[in-house]
C-alpha cells in the first residue's frame, strides 16, 4: 500500500450488523497499514457504510457524500467509498448520482475490501454488488470495544416482509458453521472479552441452510443447538443475541435461555404491529395471539426477562382502530425498549406500490402517541430496578461523569455506578441500584465484591 501515513474514516448508519460489518473493514484497512482517524474531513480514504432502512436513512448518506465530492476536487488522491445497504440497492446508480465514488460495495462484499480497494489502486472505478457466498473472515476486526463484541451468526433475510429493503440488500440467509462461531467465541474469550452479542436479522433461523438433520428429522443445527455448542467457551461470561424472529422463536430455545447461565434474560423481538390484519397485509407469519403466548411462555420460565421490539406505525391502509391494537400490545406486555418508526415506502419493496398509504402527518401522530406510551411503560418497568441488587459488566467510563464507570444489567439496562475504570473494566460487579431512569440505572456497587473483584 502507498504511503504509510494514509488515513482513513468510516461513518456507520444503521443496524448492528453493519457496526459490525465496519469493524471488520477497519480491521482490513489496519492490515493494509492505514491509521484511524475521527474526522471525516481529515481522511485520505472515506468510507460510508449506510443503510436503507427508511427514506431519513438514505437521505442522510447523499448529503455527506456531497460534501466529500467538493472535497475531491481540492484532494484528488481522496479515495470515496461507499458501503452497506444504499450501495447494494444503488449500485451503478450510485456512480452516475456521484461520480466522484471509487468504489460502491454491498454488504456481501466488506470481507473483500482489500482485494477491491486494489482494483481502486489499479486506477479503476469498481461496483461490487453481486450476489457472493460470504467468505470467512481471516481479518481481525478492529472492535470498538474490547469488553464486549459482536459474532455474526446468520448473514441475509429468507422472509419477504411486504414493507422491507433487507432481503433485496443482504440476499439470502448464509450461517456460519457452528465451528467457525465457537473460534471466533473462544479467540474473544483468550484476547479478554466478556460478552458476546450472537447477529442475526432473524437469528432464531439460525442453520436452515446448514447441512444434516437428526434422526427425528429435526434440523441438527437450530439456533437452540448453537447456543448449546457455544455457551461454554472459555472467558466468555455473558451471551446475547438478535433480533429474533416470532414466526421461528420456540419455547426449546427459551429453555434452553433459562438453563444456560451465560446466556442473558434480554430478548429482541420485533412485532411491528398488533393488528392481525395488519400483520397478514406485512406479510409477518404470525398473529398478535401469538405473539403474546412467546411472551407469556419466556416470563414463565424467567419472569424477570426484559423485553425489546420494533414497531411500524402507519403501514398503507392502517385504520385508527387497527393502531389501537398496537397502543394495546404495548400497553398490556410493557416492553423493556421499544423502537418505533412511521411507516416509510422503499424502492422495491410491494407495500411501496400500494395506493392506500397513509398521509405522513396521520403517521407522525400517531408515532408520538406510541412514544409517549412507550416512554411511560419504560419508566414503570424501571421501578422493578430499584433497591435490587443488578450484575453490571463494566464496559466503559461514564463520559457524563469520569468518576463513574457504565455499564448494563443481563436485562440490558444502562447503569453507572462510581467506580474506578481501570481496575474495573471487563468486571463482573454486584450493584445496588439506588435511582432509576426509564432507560437507564444509577447505584452503588457492593463494596464486598469490589474488593474481591
Ligand atoms: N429482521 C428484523 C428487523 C430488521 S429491520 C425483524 O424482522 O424483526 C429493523 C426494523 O426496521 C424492523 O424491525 C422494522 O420495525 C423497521 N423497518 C423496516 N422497514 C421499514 C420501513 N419500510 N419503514 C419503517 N420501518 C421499517
Ligand atoms: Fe425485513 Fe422482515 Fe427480513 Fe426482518 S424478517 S429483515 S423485517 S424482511
Ligand atoms: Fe439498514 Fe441494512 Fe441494517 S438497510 S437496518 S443497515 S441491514
């Protein structure tokens, strides 16, 4: 590579996957001998990794990368990159819209970076978006954190939910075999990290695609098999996963969440709408009855289990009454966290062609009334925090405070708690929680366990 001083940045957007998609090209670029640097205006090589959930999403993308082309004319030596799932859904396009790109990649692609970065070198303007069975990764990615760390499980969406980009930008479902995934685990556990988060946009469909079934004709390696082959590695205390899918969510993985220790009582699980005709029309595989009854079933077997989702309101032709239902399943199961967004039409999905959408003010009401619903069960749900003792995995300094550090319970809340970095990073700490928040916790920690620790 030229010159050893060449720096580079990349902006994230959107979900975790692409977080971690990012890591895993900063681990590219780090190998190839360029060096991190914050600012986006100061990089010799510019990559954004940007997702198309909704419109806002995309938008956000093409006035950075505005901004980037003025730049290359001043700095024509200025390499511009564009990654992740605006890149798959454009590509080509995106070339004529900004011809200043060198290189327009879809998220399939980012373990190839390298390989086409050097294509860029060559002197060529290069589109990656073919669809390509994912190679293993060989990179170490350069992970944000070294107390926690993403493991990719299962790459692509087999569902076709009438309203979503994904199946279209990350292609079809791609596991890892369960081999690969434990010595990513175990190699994290040997550099000292704590916890992992297993990715997946619908986990639970984990190794569908995986060769071998049992002699039942059960399909050998489910997502229920893989937690059972992984949560023993060594060094690794705490396991969570998403998103996980309703229509794939079994009560054997539940049980299998309350037997494994390390795995943690927090479950991310999308019901974008409690309307079952709503639910038919997005095309989701299940009813609202359903949805509730996993609920029901993983409080049974943990009853502190905290709860997350996603939820779309304002979908074409949403009545009043059919939003209501919504407002009822938020209000009757009390989510822990609960993501919301108004409804937002995508190239190439059905739902966009419909003719009955809903005008964007009836949609915005009613996202504030679902946030407002939201934000008063989140702050009831908290009460149940105070005066318990939490287990808090220390992650990082609070940067509002520098004489506390933060971290989250297994149920995934936000705590801070005084402390001393330093000799507290990566620990396990017993707290007591004294001041609750709807997102997040403050305590004291358990001065026992601290000195132990
Ligand atoms: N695979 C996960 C979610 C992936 S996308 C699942 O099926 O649950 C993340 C979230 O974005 C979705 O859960 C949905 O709530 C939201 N979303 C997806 N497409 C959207 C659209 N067109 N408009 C608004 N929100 C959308
Ligand atoms: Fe999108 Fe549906 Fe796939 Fe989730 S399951 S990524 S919402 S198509
Ligand atoms: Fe966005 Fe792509 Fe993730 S569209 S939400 S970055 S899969």
């Amino acid at each position: 590579m030229v010159g050893s001083a060449r720096q580079y940045h990349i902006t994230t957007f959107g979900c975790q996957m692409n977080k971690a998609d990012s890591e895993r090209m900063s681990g590219i670029l780090d190998t190839m001998g360029l060096t991190w640097t914050d600012d986006p205006y100061a990089a010799d090589v510019v990559l954004y990794n940007t997702c198309t959930i909704r419109d806002n999403a995309e938008q956000k993308v093409y006035s950075y990368l505005g901004r980037q082309a003025k730049r290359k004319h001043e700095k024509p030596d200025l390499t511009l990159i564009v990654a992740g799932c605006v890149a798959q859904q454009e590509g080509a396009a995106l070339l004529r819209r900004v011809p200043e790109l060198d290189l327009v990649m879809g998220p399939q692609h980012a373990n190839r970076l390298q390989d086409l970065l050097e294509q860029v070198l060559d002197g060529n303007q290069v589109v990656a978006t073919e669809a390509v069975e994912i190679m293993e990764d060989i990179t170490k990615p350069r992970r944000d954190s070294d107390v926690t760390a993403w493991v990719n499980v299962i790459y692509g969406c087999n569902e076709r939910c009438t309203y979503c980009v994904v199946p279209g930008v990350r292609g079809v479902e791609q596991s890892r075999t369960p081999e690969a995934i434990r010595a990513e685990m175990a190699d994290l556990g040997r550099q000292g990290f704590k916890e992992v988060t297993l990715l997946g946009q619908n986990i639970d469909a984990y190794g569908r695609d995986l060769p071998g079934s049992t002699a039942e004709g059960r399909h050998q390696h489910t997502f229920t098999d893989l937690l059972y082959a992984v949560h023993d590695v060594p060094g690794i205390e705490r396991i969570r996963f998403a998103t996980s899918h309703p229509r794939y969510f079994t009560e054997r993985l539940i049980r299998a969440c309350a037997e494994l220790p390390k795995v943690c009582e927090h479950f991310h699980i999308p019901f974008q709408s409690g309307d079952n005709d709503v639910l038919k029309a997005m095309a989701r595989g299940y009813t609202h009855e359903k949805y509730r009854r996993i609920i029901e079933t993983i409080r049974r077997y943990m009853p502190d289990a905290a709860i997350s989702a996603d939820a779309i309101v304002g979908f074409p032709g949403e009545t009043e009454e059919q939003f209501q239902h919504t407002l009822d399943l938020v209000n009757d199961i009390a989510f822990d966290q609960l993501n919301t967004a108004a409804y937002s039409p995508r190239p190439g999905t059905p739902a966009a062609l419909w003719e009955n959408q809903l005008p964007e003010a009836v949609k915005a009401e009613r996202l504030q009334r679902l946030n407002h619903l939201v934000a008063q069960k989140a702050a009831e749900r908290s009460l149940r925090y105070q005066g318990r003792i939490e287990e808090v995995l220390v992650e990082a300094i609070n940067p509002k405070d520098p004489t506390q550090v933060m971290g989250r319970t297994r149920g995934n809340r936000l705590t801070f708690f005084p402390g001393d970095f330093a000799t507290l990073k990566g620990e396990l700490v017993q707290v007591n929680i004294t001041e609750v928040r709807p997102f997040s916790l403050t305590g004291e920690p358990l001065q026992a366990l601290v000195a132990a620790g």
